[in-house]
C-alpha cells in the first residue's frame, strides 16, 4: 500500500471536497481517501498494482477538479506559496471593492422608489420616464459585478454538468435564472413597459457581490488559522555564516553541509541544528519549545534552527540540515496535523455529499408548487433563487477543518505537537493516562542523594565524599558519573588517583594516597571489608526511598554509604495532580524494583503502580487496560516505550526522548515538561467543543434557512425572503463558523484555573 498527497483544484465547498472522496474512493484499491477542504489536499493509500497516480489524477479530472501529485522535492518554497496567496487574496479584494462601487448605484436605481422619502433619478433611467433606459441601466451595472464573479459560474457549471454540484452551481442557478429573466423581461420592455415591474438584475449582483464578501473573509480568516506554520516557517534565516579556517562566508543555508561549522552572531538567528564547539550565550527557542525562559548554552549543548541567540557569538557544528532539521520536522508534523480529518469531520462531508443535489430538488419541487398554486414567474423566482442560495454548504465544510488548524497551532504555540486531527479529536476521550517512570516522571539521569558517615569513622563527610569521587572520577558508570558530579556541585577536592580497577556490575578498586579504596554493592564490599551491622539497616532504608545504597570502605572498613537515585520531576507531581482534576487515572509503569517504583509512585501522586515490567511486555500491560473499556494515552520517553506508544489509543513522546519514541508518538511535548500532558487534554476538549458548535450552527442554519427561503413565512402570512438576504445570510454562516474557529487561539489551558 502506498499513501500520497494531491493537491486539489477547483473546489469550492463540502461538496467538491465530497465529490473528490467519493470518486477515489471508488477506485480498485484504493484503501482511504481524504480531502481537507481548507488545505486543499487529498491523503489517499491505495494499492499500487491496482491503481496509479495517473489514474486517481484521471478520476478527480472526470470529476470536473484538477489534481496533482504533490512532490516535497518539487513543490514552491512555502514562504513563494504565502506570498501568491496574500496576492490572490488582495486581487480579491479589488475585485470585491469594484463588485461593491457598481452594487450600490444599481440598489439606489432599483430599490430607491421604493423608499418612504423621494430618491431622485435623471429622467433617462427613471422607471416611469424612461422604463427601458432604468432596465439598461440596471443591466450595464451588473454586468461588471457578474464578470467579477465569473468563477462561480465556470466552476458552478462545470461541476454540475460532471454531475457533482456544488455551492457554486447553486449560486451559478439562482443569480443566472434572476439575471436571464431579468434580461428577458428588459427585451420585453419594447413590447410592454409593464414588463420593468419585474427585474431581478439587482438580486443576482448583490447576491454575488454578497458571495464575494464572505468568501473574502473567509479566506482572509482562514489564512490566520495557518497563522502558527507561517510563524514557524519565517523563523528560519536564509543565509548563514560559514567558518573556512578563519575566513566567514555569508552563504544561502541550502549549501550548509553536515558538519560544517557555522557563526550564530549576537541578536541573530540559529541557522541549523547543531552542537556548539565554542563560545557560550543564552538562547530565546519560546516559539519552538514555548519555553519562554532563554536557555543557556555552552560547549556541547545542542541547538535549533530558528531559535533566537541573545548575547554571546557561538561556533556551532552542524548536525541537520533541510528536512531533518527540529524546524522542519515541527513544520511537516504541523502540515500533516491539519491534512488529516478527525473522524467527526466524516458526518459532515456525509451530509454534504448529499446536501447540494437535495438542494436543488427542493428548489425545483418548491418553485413548481408555487407556481401551480397560482402565483407568477417573478415571484416563483424569487422562491428558487432564495432557496439555491441560502442553502450553501460552506459552513459544513469548513467547521472542522478550520478548527483543526487553529487547535494545532494554539498547541504548537505551547510547544504541543499534535500529529493528526485523529489524535486532536481522540485525546478528549482519554481515561486513563500510564506514565513511564525513567526520564517520564523522573528525570533519567542518577543523582547522588545522600553520603551517611557511619560511627567511628575518622574521616569527615568531605573527605569521604573526596575519597569516593576521587575513585569514581575513573569510571564511565552513571552511578559513579552521579558521585562525581555531586562532589562537583559540593565543591570537594579530588585526590590523585595511584592504582585503579572496575569490576563489571560489582564496583571498583583504587589506591588513593597509599589507602585501599573499594566502592560497590553488598555483596562486593562483604568479600573485601569486615562486616558492620550498622549499615544493613540504612542501606535498606535508603533502598526503601528509591536509592541505590553503594558502600565505601577504606583500608578493609566500611566507612560511609552513599544514595544514588534518579530524582522525579520537580514538575511531575503538579502535572499528576492536574490530570486526576481533569478526571482521569494516573497510572506508572516501569521496569524497575518494586520498592523503588511504589517510592516513587507515591511522590508522584500516582494512583497505581505497574513495576518490573520487561519492556516488551509494556505494549501488553497497555492492551490490556483497554481491554477493560479504558481509553489509554501512553506518555514516555525511549525506545523501549515505542510499542506501548504505538498500542495506546494516543501516544504521547517527551521532546528530549529518543528520535523512534518522537516518530511513533500521535502528540510530542517539546518542553519535556509532564504538565502539558493535561494541558493537551484541555486542548482536545476546547477543540472539539468548537466543533461541535461550529457543526450545530452550520446544521441550525440550514435547517431553519430553507423553510424560510422556501416561503414557510409567507404561508402565514409573514414575509417572503429576498434572495440579497438569503446571499448575505449565506455568507455570515461561513465567516461566522471561521470566526468561532478563530476564537481557539484564545482558549486558556491551564487546568488550574
């Protein structure tokens, strides 16, 4: 199976993007075909012995739209695509403002003598002086206005002669049919002046005029939920400095390789990722991470493309480039988030299949029993244009879309990366959230805790801890890389090291100013010391808190023990709390001991423990909660937690973890930071309501619409409606649904509130 992206042209509403579904997905295996209707991309996994691009490019034509495979490697820079569509969008807008300079004349000559208050005209297109002249007038003002709206027609017409009408077709009808019988009754004129009672020219400009405005605004609002991969995408430089030997060259970032080292001046932007060779400063990555705090950087540290450096110049060694760069990753994760559909969107696009050619019939069965009721043409098409025009299903369309794509970039925003609209809309169901203990909740990395003197002893605690990191500062072991950095952090002084041997998973041996020093487990320092009772008693209770107990004995006496453990979070705690608020359980599962993994469960605030797990039993213990109807979300950081990630109903990928726990993640938390696990769900929650409101009112909408435009009122003797109304009603539930959309960007996620 094979999954590709087109892009699509020539769509218009939920029904094209409908259109385009139903036809692919007709194909001969074809697996799964989505259009998203705002990105105008369709995601299909087909079969590649049955079927071909060619093919699927064949079938979306037949279906009266345009496709093209869309290639990475081919396709305009992003930044080339945003600078076409803000000028489309101000051609738009010049086309809308000139729609406007001749609808408001052709109103005051075609609805002024209707006014309470005298509106004067010149003689030569007054309807009683000159009834022929105010019908030609009317008919050279409009003319410009559905010239300007001329797209509505080609792709109306063309869709519905494919057999796939959409919204443009409706407006194609309705303002057609008011314009065309208006022309015919203007001809009519010369045979007649009661025929200028009856012409429509200023419904079918207004009407389209009204179309124009909404899809303006629509498509200016819809160019802000983009607004988060914009942001993302000019954060990274065009050009960088290149260090060769001394001399720096200013060179475009497309001819940066691999291990070049480049120049991050004062104030400018990081160019690439890449490890820092020398110099030390502070570096802004808010819009990466969401971290707002600089972070400070030295040699060694890793840094990303686009982030901002404040006050020292660094040398940095380039270690991705193009695609694999941090930025780009977050920019194709963001990209595809919002290609693909959460599975709510499906009813809609349903509906909208099926909506349109309901439309129309009801237009045609409504029309035909006025007019057999005894009422006139003019008023029978009054009826249908109402009806074909109030009953577009834009709304539909854009309803999830839109909302998808202002959630993943209020989530990016935050430094959550959301990889699908799936995931988006499934994380609100989650129940039960199972934290992985190391480097999730923890912080992955030993930390000497304590150093216990035990009686007798004649060194002092300082000496002892100099003694042991002196004799560790020998090994690559993390245990005794935690010994030595907290003897570092204590500022102790170090002893020359004479004699030195390690002993795979026991301990080492040293010689230090002529002294025997052995360090390690029970068992090894037994064979090598005489025996204390005193300290079996605070190994165990040390063992009890979570540490690792390592003795230290000097010249055969066992003098001191020394804590090591890996901390938890200072952030886990808070962030379990909040989860358990939202309502969910929170579960730990770990490979480790179970005295260890309960101490630690228990400063977490878990409400269960899962220890001593094997980790390909992980994506079991995960399997079988959701055997028990739980929704899972699995939070972790290495490979070993892939499996779990990729069975859980949504996995979750800590930023600094493993690059194949990032790639089978549905959500990553670039801060490394458990506190945004709750807020990913308040997201999805906030997300998904605003779907759902955007949904009811495009369905509200219409239901309430079309009886009104089909003349219910008018039944009981209330008012007809004009098919201007209708038109701007139209509009108004699109830019309304958008809007509703936009108002994400404002959803607060803190769970504390």
């Amino acid at each position: 199976m094979k999954t590709e992206t087109y892009d699509i042209q020539g769509m218009s509403c939920a029904a094209c993007s409908s259109a385009v579904e139903r036809v692919t997905r007709k194909l001969p295996g074809v697996e799964e075909s989505n259009v998203n209707l705002t990105t105008a991309k369709m995601v299909i996994t087909y079969d590649e012995k049955q079927v071909n691009p060619e093919l699927i490019c064949e079938k979306v034509e037949k279906a009266g739209f345009h496709a093209n495979l869309y290639r990475k490697e081919e396709a305009k820079d992003e930044r080339e695509v945003w600078k076409e569509k803000e000028e489309n969008l101000k051609k738009e807008k010049q086309r809308l403002i000139i729609s406007i300079c001749f609808a408001i004349p052709l109103l005051y000559i075609s609805m002024g003598h209707m006014m309470p208050f005298p509106m004067p005209l010149p003689r030569i297109i007054d309807m009683h002086h000159n009834p022929l002249g105010y019908a030609l007038a009317q008919l050279i003002l409009t003319l410009p206005i559905l010239w300007n709206g001329k797209r509505f027609y080609i792709n109306g017409i063309k869709s519905l002669l494919k057999g796939n009408p959409n919204m443009d077709s409706l407006v194609a009808i309705g303002t057609g049919s008011a314009f065309l019988y208006s022309l015919f009754m203007t001809v009519s004129i010369l045979s007649s002046e009661d025929a200028v009672h009856h012409l429509y020219y200023e419904s079918a400009a207004v009407v389209v005029t009204l179309i124009m405005l909404g899809k303006y605004m629509e498509s200016r609002s819809k160019g802000k939920t983009s607004e988060a991969v914009r942001k993302l995408m000019e954060l990274a430089p065009d050009t960088a400095i290149l260090l060769r030997g001394e001399k720096q060259i200013e060179v475009p970032v497309e001819q940066i390789k691999v291990g070049d080292h480049i120049l991050i001046k004062p104030g400018s932007k990081v160019a690439l990722d890449g490890k820092v060779t020398a110099g030390n400063s502070s570096i802004d990555e808010s819009m990466l991470t969401g971290e707002s705090v600089p972070v400070e950087k030295n040699i060694g540290d890793m840094v990303i493309g686009g982030s901002i450096n404040y006050n020292g110049a660094l040398e940095v060694e380039v270690s991705r480039v193009g695609e694999d760069t941090t930025l780009a990753q977050i920019v194709k994760m963001m990209e595809d988030a919002q290609g693909k559909k959460a599975p709510i969107s499906k009813m809609a696009d349903i509906v909208a299949g099926y909506f349109v050619p309901t439309v129309m019939i009801i237009a045609f069965v409504v029309s035909l029993l006025w007019f057999f009721t005894g009422h006139d043409l003019a008023f029978v098409l009054k009826i249908f244009v109402s009806v074909l025009v109030i009953a577009c299903p834009c709304a539909l369309g854009l309803a999830t879309p839109t909302a998808i794509m202002v959630g993943t970039g209020l989530g990016a925003n935050h430094g959550i990366l959301i990889k699908s609209g799936e995931a988006l809309e499934i994380t609100h169901k989650v129940n039960t959230i199972v934290f992985d203990k190391t480097g999730t909740i923890t912080e992955g990395k030993p930390k000497l805790i304590h150093l216990v003197k035990l009686a007798n002893t004649k060194y002092t605690e300082e000496e002892l801890l100099s003694f042991a990191a002196s004799a560790e500062k020998q090994s690559e072991h993390p245990l005794a890389q935690a010994i030595v950095k907290g003897a570092e952090e204590r500022n102790v002084p170090f002893y020359p090291v004479e004699e030195f041997k390690s002993i795979t998973g026991k301990g080492i041996e040293a010689v230090i100013d002529k002294k025997e020093i052995v360090i390690g487990n029970q068992r090894f320092i037994e064979e090598r010391s005489k025996s204390q009772k005193e300290w079996i008693e605070k190994a165990q209770e040390m063992a009890s808190q979570g540490e690792t107990p390592m003795l230290l004995s000097i010249e055969g006496e066992i003098m001191a023990i020394l804590g090591v453990a890996d901390t938890i979070k200072n952030t886990s705690k808070e962030a379990i709390e909040r989860v358990k608020k939202l309502g969910m359980e929170a579960i730990m599962l770990t490979g480790d001991n179970k005295k260890t993994a309960d101490y630690i469960g228990k400063q977490a605030g878990v409400d269960k423990v899962i220890a001593e797990v094997l980790p390909q039993d992980k994506a079991s213990v995960v399997e079988k909660l959701q055997k028990g109807d739980k929704i899972v979300m699995m939070v972790g950081d290495g490979i070993n937690d892939a499996p779990a990630l990729v069975q859980a109903d949504i996995g979750c990928a800590i930023g600094n973890g493993s690059d194949i726990a990032l790639e089978s993640a549905d959500i990553v938390l670039m801060k490394s930071d458990l506190r945004d696990v709750p807020k990913a769900v308040m997201l999805s929650k906030g997300t998904i309501r605003n779907i759902k409101q955007n949904l009811f009112w495009a369905f509200f909408y219409n239901s309430l619409g079309i009886p009104v435009a089909a003349g219910l009122l008018y039944l009981f003797g209330g008012p007809l409606l004009n098919p201007m109304v209708a038109g701007l009603a139209m509009s108004f539930s699109s830019v309304s649904v958008v809007g509703n959309a936009l108002r994400l960007r404002n959803l607060k996620l803190d769970t504390n509130r």
